[in-house]
C-alpha cells in the first residue's frame, strides 16, 4: 500500500459526502450517482487503495498507459475486485483495436465511424461496450465531441445530431447509455450550470425524436461535480479530488 492510503480513502469519504449532499439539494437519490475515480497518471498502489475504499468504477485517458497499468492492476488485485474501467479520453479510430479488449465503458464516442469501428471490434471479441456519445455543447474550439453548442437556435444542428446518435445506437454490441460533455476550465459558475443544463436538455430532445431512453449523463470533475450533479449528472469523473494533484 501506498503512503497515501488514508489520504486517498480519506479523499474518497469526502467526494461520496459532497455527492450525497448534492443529491440531498437536487432532491435526487445519492444511489443515481456514479463516482468514476479518474485515475490517469496515478501509480497502481494508488488504484490498489481505492479499491480498497470500496470505488468500483476507474477512469483512464490514454492508450499506452493503458496497455501497462491495466493489466497491472489485474495482476495485484489479491482479493480485491476487479476494477471496471472506463476510457474518458478521445479515441482515435486507430487506437480502438488497443482498447476495446481493455475497457467496458467509452465515454467519449464522437463520430459515426469510431462506433462502427468499435461495434466492428466488440462484435469480433463477441463483447457488449457501454458508450456515451461527447457533445461539444460549450462551443470552445478546442473541445472534442459532436458540434452541439447551437443546439437549441439551430434545428440544422439538432438535425445532424439526430441522425448520428442514431446511426451510433444502431450498431451492434454498442450500449448507448446517453451524453458525456466537458465543461470549460475555470468558468463562472452560471455558465458552468449553463453547460450542464444545456447536455441535460439536449438528452431530452434525443429521447424524445429517436423514441429511445438514454439513462445517463456524464458530466463534472474535481471542480464542478456538485453542480454538475443539481444539472442531472449520473456518472461524475473525479481524478484530483481523490488522488491528489498530477
Ligand atoms: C482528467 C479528466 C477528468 C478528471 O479531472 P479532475 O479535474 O482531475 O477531476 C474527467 N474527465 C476527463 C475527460 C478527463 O480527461
């Protein structure tokens, strides 16, 4: 174990709390809430350790340190569980082949082609991925994810979003559970809110023009998860709240 067991157990105490007093004042059920533990450039006694707190669900953002610490972990794990990984980063099609054998969860699925390639994939492995769809709704240039900011002035938008998810849900052996989005760093927090509601809503309008129920949006990190959770999150990614500065 790490020198900073108690400190990451301590870590995970304090984010389990804010998650439940976040659900309290959105009168929703803290159990509605899953906390993703963004363990991305942290050492596997880190991850070790969180397992060890009770967190089930592991975040990671790149392919090479993927191939290593994942398996890894699964060497280490004694009588821990085993960690269910979710990749958060941006795939490049051609990295796909590295990680779907890696990870069960995709939350940053961002064009037609990347899912047929993953569907391609999970089905030659006879696999189920759990996918979110990224939606750019903030409108920074420099953010991944479908081009969704316009969303609610612009029905050619809303459109083009139809029409991808749909053709994404359609793939076999891909389970769209619903919207992941990153909000800008260091925004105000009505803006925050702003983007959040705005993912929020826009889930909504899919459901309702695709006849479909998507479960779940992830969105909100170490400096937004409370708010994110009052705008309807169900899946937060928290890396430095838990593990410490990278
Ligand atoms: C790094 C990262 C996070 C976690 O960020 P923290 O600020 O450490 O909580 C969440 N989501 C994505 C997509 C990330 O890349």
């Amino acid at each position: 174990m790490s020198d900073d067991v108690s400190s990451i157990s301590d870590n995970i105490k304090r984010v389990q709390e804010r998650i439940a007093e976040a659900c309290v004042r959105a009168h929703r059920d803290p159990d509605s809430v899953t906390l993703v533990a963004v363990s991305k450039r942290k050492p596997t006694d880190a991850i070790l350790d969180a397992l060890a707190a009770g967190v089930q669900h592991f975040g990671e953002n790149r392919v090479q340190e993927s191939q290593t610490k994942l398996p890894q972990v699964a060497a280490q794990l004694n009588d821990l569980p085993p960690p269910i990984w979710h990749m958060i980063g941006h795939v490049q099609s051609r990295q796909a082949k590295y990680l779907v054998p890696l990870f069960s969860v995709f939350h940053a699925v961002d064009s037609v082609r990347l899912a047929q390639k993953m569907s391609k994939l999970a089905q030659e492995e006879q696999r189920q991925l759990d996918i979110f769809v990224q939606v750019n709704v903030s409108g920074e240039v420099q953010k991944y994810g479908l081009h969704g900011a316009d969303w609610r002035k612009n029905s050619a938008t809303v459109d083009q979003l139809v029409a991808d998810v749909g053709h994404i849900m359609a793939q076999p052996n891909l389970h769209l559970r619903g919207l992941m989005t990153m909000a800008p760093y260091d925004a105000p927090e009505a803006e925050l809110r702003t983007v959040f509601a705005s993912l929020a809503a826009l889930k909504s309008e899919l459901e309702s023009q695709l006849s479909v129920t998507l479960p779940d949006l992830s969105m909100g990190m170490t400096d937004d998860y409370p708010i994110a959770i009052e705008e309807g999150a169900t899946v937060v990614r928290v890396g430095r709240a838990i593990f410490g500065e990278r």
